[in-house]
C-alpha cells in the first residue's frame, strides 16, 4: 500500500461521515503533499517560471489547508509525491471519481503525462476499477467536470477535449452537460464554475462561450456571479464541504452572499500554488461522489436536462446504449426548458436550418419533416417562391395596420375569393383568431338576417374537434387537456358525435346559426368522416338556414390532394376558415373567406386585427395562392400520399391497428397495448424522421407536398424499422440522427398537440 505520509494519522482510517445531502460535494478527499512542487514549465497564463516557488511556505500552507478542511469535516487521504512531477500536488486533475470508477485523466500537455501511473496505482490500491479513456482522448480529470445538480458539468477546448465527455459520460453513467470555455486564465472548469449546492453555484460566465453562459444559466437557478478580480483571484476554486466553503480568496460581498445562503466562507493562504494557477480546489480530489449523485432532483432544472454528450463524439465502438434513439440534448432544449413555459414536450431536436422537405440540427444532422408544421409547411421549408416573395416585400413595407391602406391587401382578397369562389375575406393572423372570426360572423349573421332572438345564437360543433386554444374554442372542445382548468366557459354551442348524419339533424333547431366541422379531424388523428358525410352536411344546412363552417385550417391548401378537403365531396360551405399553409410556412397568415351575405354583417369598428392584413403576409399569401392555383401540389399530395399510404398499409407493421389519410395526410394507430405513439416518434427522430403523436395512439406522417418519392422511403423504411418490420438498414441516403448514439430521457408530460 502507498504510503501515506504527514497528517493526520488518526482520520486515515476513520469512517467518512456521510456526505452532505443536496450538495455537490463530497468529504473525503484525496491530496498530495507539495514536496517536489515548483514551477519549471510553463503550461498555463499563471504560471511564470521566472517566479519562484517557496516550497517551505508551500509546505505549510497545504498542511494548514489540510487542517482547514478537516476542521470543517473531511477526511483527507494522501498520496505519496513523487520527483520530476511538481503538478501532482494539484489531485483534482488525477481523473473522475464516482464511485468505485475512476477515470484517470489524459493530460494535454506531456509535463503532466508522467503523473497517471502513479494515480492508477493508488486507485486499483484502493479498490477501483480504472476506466481508461480511449488513447487521444484528452480529459483533465474532475477540475473539468464538476458533479451538480444530478449532472456532471464538463468543461473543454482550454485543456479537455468536448470528444472525451462522450466516453466518459457512458463508462460512469452521467448525465453530463459540456460547457466550452473561451478564456485561457480559467483553463479548467473548476476555475469559473463552482457549485455550492443542488440550485447555487458561483460562476463567471465571462470564462465561458455564448452557448456556455447559456447553458449554465439553464442549469444554476440561483447563480453567485464572480466579478474580473473575485474570478481572478481564484474565488470560485473553492471547496465546500457541509456548509464551510474554503476559498483561496473571498470579498466582502461574496462572504456576503454566502452568509445570507446559511454559507461559511474560510479564506485560507494558497498563493504559493496560485502562481501555478491552481488554487484550494485543485489541490484536491473529492473521492466520495457517489453515483446516486447522478439520479437526484429530477424536478430541477438539471434534472429535466438529461443531457447525453453522445452525439458529440466518442467511441464509435463502444456499445449502443440502451435508449430510444434520440440524439444528445443540444443546449437550446435546457433554455427553453429553463425559460419558456411548460406548455409542449417537443421531441428533442433543435432544427436550425431548413430546406423543402428536410431539416437539419446543429450538428449537421438531417431530419425528414414529416409533421410539416402541422400542415404550414405544405410547401416546404424555404420554397424559393415564397421567400423571394416575402423578400421583395420586405424592401417595400411590412406593415401598415388597417388605419391605412396597403397596395397587397386588396389584390391578396381578390385571389383568395377566387381561389375559394367566394366574394369577401377578413384576413387575420392565426388559425383560432380565424375560427373565432368565422363564429363572430355567424352569430351575427344568424341575428341580422336569419333573425334569431338575441343571445340565442347556437353553433353545432363536433366530438373530437380542434379549432385552436382560445376560451371560447376550447370551451366546445371535449379534451380534457385541452379544456380542463380554463373555465368559466363560453355558451353557445352543441356538441354531435363527428361523422353522424343522423345526430346533426337531430341537433338543428332554430337557433341553430352554424354548423363548424373539420373535413378531416387532424388533431383527433386524421380521422375521415363515413363518405358522404360532408355531403350530407351541406344538404341539412341547407334544410334549416344553417351556415357551415368548414375548418380547412390544416386540410385545406393541397394537403389532401384537392385544394379544399371539402372538394373531394362537392360539399361546398358557406365559410372558409384556413390558416396555416396559406403563410407559406413564413408568416401567420389565416382567413375567413365567404360571401357578401355572410361577411356583409362586419362594420368597420366591430372587428379587426392589428397585423390582420398586413403588407408582407399578404404579399406571401399572394405567392402561394399563385402555387396553388398550378395544381401541382394537388397532384404530388394525392400520387405520392396514396402510394405512401398503401405501401404502409401494406408493410405488415407490428402493433398498427389502422392506416388512414387522405392525400399527403396519414394517421397511423397502434394497438393500445403496444408501444405508445410518442415512443415511436421518439424513436423515429433517432432514425431522422420527425413526426407527431396525438392521443396517445396515433402517429401522423404529413411531409410537405414538395416531399420526393425516395424520402418517402426513406421514411417507409424508417418507420419499419421502428415498428420492428424491417431489421435492416434500410435505404439510407442522408446523413440522417439514425447515424448518431446516445440518448436519455425524455419527460412524458401531457401536452399541447399543436
Ligand atoms: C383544424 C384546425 N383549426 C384550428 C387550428 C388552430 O390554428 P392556430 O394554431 O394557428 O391557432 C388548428 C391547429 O392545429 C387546426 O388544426
């Protein structure tokens, strides 16, 4: 066994007492006597060899430091220095402790090559299993990667390299969260960033790059911001353990601030060290970070991180773990966790670039879109037509309110009433600012010319029904998630089964204004109505003086191989609400389009919007009413939908009850006992194909219409593959997420669909 020289002879073989709940930190430390310490080369800004060392002074001061964290509860091992490796007194970098792993470090800089064997002896001494890191690996041992908050927060570039944290990652089962630091003065994590318990941490952001300083402001809910000269003075290279923190320098105002946190900051003398550039914490190797470390606080902001470094690299040889597929969590996720609020569980994808049917992530990687913006991107992404459109307006004017005229809107209202043979529009912005248009038109109509008494207005609605998330929608919609806890409720509207012929009739009377029906229900999982529904539909409204009120926000516009979803059954209505697809993917842009008889009732003051109408959306809407009018798009959704469809409905999947759609619009639902839709989609963006799960067994694939026939089988086979139908690779041609490891966990939380 090493010996263990100086110091403490009593508390070598004392039991550790139990580490500090909720901290960071562990109490048993590992250290190295300074005896052959001295600055002979220089491998960092701090370190001058023009400056010497007093290795006297040196000595005493890393005893009372010993001294120091003892009193305040640790237990301190030693390890026995060794000459020629003056840096081994700095433990921190030895490697990454957690539990009975240890890391050994790979240092950058060979001067320090030399101190690894002598920290693997001690550890296989001491019972650990020693996991060393692929050879050109490089990882500067825990002053880079400090446990916090349930995950390991890895620091590189300066000295680590961000490809290490991978491996490192898997062999000790962390969560980890890579911050790129930029400043040379803070070459290691544990110089900008240390935590203090479970939620605080000090931190200086300045050491960090953008996305750094982002991440760890996701990360710190309560951060203690170092100033130049607190960071400079080593501050944040602290230890802390219970609630003493030993610091190589405190101001008063962080003593301050550590006081009011219940904190007690010790300030003991380590300068001989600083002019190596290390300070308390790196003279110092926490042996007692136990994996658990790593399952705590999940309802932190760390906790819901669950950050996998894989995709940044690592041992491509290295097995598979076991997970859904999903690429690493990128950054932008921990913001929008952090900071925006709860109301979607997005599939973990960051798409930062776009074009036609395919998305691509930071990293490079490419995603089929096969949710298309819940039909916005009908088009695709970035259709040159559409953008050049909206470019050429943006040199003109964006914006005008309705105050004023503007030389778009008029000709936008002409092509759109000829696109629908209608004769007015009222232009506004988002698909429920539409529906709700289209309901104030009926109500009103309903008592100007149908002549219903006041405030007996009534529209029939439909089961399973989504118009959008106002009050009033929501309140005549059956979801409980997407209802429950919004009301007092909006009056006024009857529910019938949807596709029922029968119950419609039966729920018309006369204050019966409208009746509002999606032709397809796309939320409710591309549900079709019985043929002849829509049919029949007009012809009862018909009956009874009845406006109906289609909603084509997400059928219209090609997505199911005719212009209208309604066209397929000649059933023309009295209204139509469309929305998304007719922004071209760029803008909010939705319309109520209608006759004079009906849209005649709007007077100027009882209804509007501020960016209803406005120049750029409109010049956009002009653009695409123009790629409509080709039937183009018409003809793409309704060859490659049918022949998507079938060859799906054809693969025999595994745990599929029902293949449905129409055109480019096509809802897959999977038994109930098998494996719910949102793992699939999960595991569908691992094989790069992005979809979305409604209701728990349904799937939606509805790329846009710009989608070509070989992408299409790139999904066929992903999905597949997924489903368990096809076991091989498939025909890949992109680059696709299916090339990436790694994954973690994703939060089943009930969410918004769209
Ligand atoms: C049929 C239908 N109506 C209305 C809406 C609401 O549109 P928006 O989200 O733009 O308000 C949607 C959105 O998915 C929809 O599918």
């Amino acid at each position: 066994m090493t010996p263990q020289p100086n110091l403490s002879p009593a508390l070598r073989d004392a039991p550790s007492p139990a580490p500090a709940l909720g901290a960071s930190w562990g109490r048993h430390y590992l250290m190295c006597p300074p005896d052959y310490f001295d600055v002979v080369y220089s491998i960092n800004p701090w370190m001058s060899t023009a400056v010497p060392v007093d290795r006297r002074r040196a000595g005493s001061q890393w005893e009372l430091l010993v001294a120091t964290l003892e009193d305040a509860g640790a237990e301190v091992s030693i390890l026995e220095p060794r000459p020629g490796l003056p840096d081994m007194v700095f433990t921190a970098n030895a490697g990454v402790v957690v539990g009975e792993k240890f890391v050994p470090a790979a240092m950058r800089h060979p001067e320090r090559q030399g101190e690894r064997l002598h920290f693997e002896a001690w550890f296989s001494e001491h019972g650990h299993s020693i996991e060393a890191l692929e050879v050109g690996a490089v990882q500067e041992g825990a002053g880079d990667a400090l446990p916090f908050g349930g995950t390991l927060v890895a620091g590189y570039r300066t000295r680590s390299s961000v490809e290490a944290y991978a491996e490192l990652s898997r062999r000790l089962g962390t969560p980890t969260v890579a911050i790129e630091l930029s400043d040379p003065r803070y070459y290691h994590l544990d110089l900008s960033f240390c935590p203090l318990d479970g939620k605080r941490a000090m931190v200086v952001p300045s050491a960090w790059t953008e996305e750094g300083r982002s991440l760890v402001s996701a990360l710190v809910p309560e951060p203690l911001v170092l100033r130049p000269e607190e960071a400079a003075a080593f501050c944040a290279n602290s230890v802390v353990i219970g609630q003493t923190v030993t610091m190589p320098a405190c101001s008063s105002r962080v003593k301050r601030r550590l006081e009011s946190w219940g904190y007690e900051p010790v300030v003991v003398d380590v300068s001989e060290f600083l002019k190596a550039g290390g300070g308390v914490r790196c003279l110092t190797l926490a042996l007692d970070v136990s994996p658990e470390t790593f399952d705590e606080a999940p309802g932190s902001a760390a906790g819901r991180l669950t950050a996998s470094v894989g995709a940044l690299g690592g041992d491509p040889a290295a097995p598979e773990p076991e997970a859904s597929g999903l690429p690493a969590a990128d950054p932008a996720i921990a913001l929008a966790d952090r900071y925006g609020a709860r109301n979607y569980a997005s599939l973990p994808v960051v798409i930062a670039r776009a074009e036609g049917a395919w998305v691509y992530d930071r990293d490079g990687r490419a995603y089929l879109d096969a949710l298309a913006g819940y039909s916005a991107l009908n088009f695709g992404h970035r259709h040159p037509a559409l953008v050049a459109a909206a470019k050429q307006q943006l040199d003109q004017v964006t914006l005008t309110s309705r105050a004023f005229h503007n030389d778009q809107l008029g000709p936008f209202c002409r092509e759109l009433t000829e696109l629908c043979g209608k004769e007015r529009v009222v232009p506004m912005n988002t698909g429920a600012e539409a529906v709700e248009t289209a309901l104030k038109a009926a109500r009103k109509w309903g008592y100007e010319v149908k002549g219903v008494p006041p405030e007996r207005a009534t529209v029939v609605v439909c089961e399973g029904n989504f118009h959008g998330r106002t009050i009033t929608i929501v309140s005549f919609s059956d979801d409980p998630a997407a209802r429950e806890g919004f009301g007092p409720y909006t009056p006024g509207f009857r529910r019938v089964p949807y596709g029922d012929v029968d119950a419609l009739r039966a729920a018309f009377d006369d204050d019966v204004v409208a009746f509002l029906v999606e032709p397809i229900q796309g939320e409710a999982g591309v549900v079709l109505p019985p043929e002849g529904y829509l049919r029949a539909a007009r012809k009862l409204c018909d009956e009874h003086g009845i406006l109906m009120i289609a909603d084509e926000i997400q059928s219209g516009l090609a997505r199911t191989g005719r212009t209208f979803a309604c066209d397929h059954e000649d059933a023309e209505p009295d209204m139509y609400v469309l929305g998304k697809a007719l922004g071209g993917g760029i803008v909010p842009l939705s319309a109520v389009v209608a006759d004079e008889e009906i849209l005649g009732v709007f007077r100027p003051g009882d209804h509007g919007s501020t960016f209803g109408g406005n120049p750029l959306a409109c010049a956009v809407g002009r653009e695409v009413i123009r790629l409509l009018s080709t039937g183009e798009y018409q003809e793409r959704a309704t060859r490659l939908g049918d022949g998507f469809r079938l060859a799906l409905a054809g693969s025999d999947l595994p745990g599929v009850k029902e293949v449905r759609g129409k055109g480019l619009w096509i809802g897959v639902e999977l038994h109930a006992d098998g494996p719910s839709a949102r793992s699939v989609c999960e595991r569908l963006v691992g094989e790069g194909v992005l979809s979305k799960d409604t209701h728990e067994t349904t799937f939606r694939l509805a790329p846009p219409l710009v989608v070509e026939q070989e992408d299409l089988d790139f999904a066929l086979h992903a999905v597949r593959r997924v489903l368990g139908a096809d076991s091989g690779s498939g025909a890949l041609k992109r680059q696709s997420a299916a090339t990436t490891d790694a994954l973690l966990v994703t939060t089943p939380t009930p969410t918004a669909t769209t």
